[in-house]
C-alpha cells in the first residue's frame, strides 16, 4: 500500500499551491545534478615568474589539457585552467583569491610562496611543486620532493669519485 508523501512547504502567507510545490521540487532536483557554473576545474598557483616555474606551469597546462576526458565519481575534467600569478595579487584580494581556491577542483602551488598561500585548503586536492619547504602537510596535499636521501647522496659521490676513502657530510633530518 503506498501513501503519498506530502512536504509541508508554507509560507507566512498560507499554503503553497501543488504547482510552486513541483517547481520547487524540479529546481531542487536540477541543482543537486547540474555542475555549478562557477566551480573551476583546476586554478594554478604561481608564486613569481621564474624561468623554472614557468617551465613547470607550461609542462602541467600541457599535459592537464591534453587529457582525455573520463567520466567516474572521483574524475576531474581537464579542460580549463585558472593561472594566477601569486606576486601580482595585491593583499586587498586575497579573499576572493581564497574563495577561488575552495571552489576549484584542483589547486596546483608551483613554489614556496604558493605553497604557504593554500596551506589551510583541507576540501581541495592540492598538488605542489618546486617548493623545498614543504614538510608537514594535511592529507589532500600531494607534491614532488625536492630533498634527495642522503643515501642516494652519497652513492652519487661514491660513483662519482671512487677512490677517495672518507666524507665528512654535515646533515639534520629537520631542515
């Protein structure tokens, strides 16, 4: 036996008629599936107009829109990137920058400066590169390391020079 479910959806001025009940209802439904027009897919950070970050941002618009479109429930499209240089903001827009943030669907901080910029993004996936500082950092940060293991270091200097018999290197696993 179904019932009808009825929502008891008034106004101070009275009842509302089936029909505002419906479109109501329709809105509701269209905008729980309609992408929002204003979330952006990927906003990249720079953090000044360096050669090398420059050349990182060349490399990720290239290989971002060059991708094929896939469809999943954890998929972003890659058809549109946001470039925001971080050392042309003035402080007064800082705001609405962080607001852009939060909307995107991918952060990508290219330097130091971009890093500590969207450090307290936690809803955002966020990606770094070409920032040595990066050390402790929430769980939706991915990035490439800068700091190479001294082991790997010092099998390098061992390859490199092979006969010398002792190195002194100075190192603090906190820097």
């Amino acid at each position: 036996m179904l019932k009808s479910l009825s929502l008891p959806l008034s106004l101070s001025h009275g009842v509302v008629s089936p029909v505002k009940r419906c479109v109501f209802l329709i809105t509701l439904l269209l905008l729980a599936f309609v992408p929002s027009a204003w979330a952006l897919d990927c906003v990249l950070l720079q953090s000044s107009p360096l050669k090398p970050y420059e050349e990182a941002r060349q490399g990720f618009e290239k290989g971002w829109l060059g991708q094929r479109n896939v469809a999943g429930p954890k998929s972003i499209s890659g058809n549109s990137v946001t470039h925001v240089m971080l050392s042309e903001q003035q402080a007064t827009n800082n705001f609405s920058l962080k607001k852009q943030l939060q909307a995107a669907s991918l952060v990508v901080a290219i330097g130091d400066q971009a890093l500590d910029f969207v450090r307290n993004l936690r809803e955002v996936p966020v990606i770094y590169l070409l920032a040595p500082s990066a050390t402790t950092l929430p769980r939706n940060f991915l990035g490439i390391e800068m700091r190479i293991q001294p082991s790997r270091q010092l099998a390098a200097i061992n390859k490199a020079l092979p006969k010398v018999r002792s190195i002194g290197v100075l190192y603090n696993p906190a820097q």
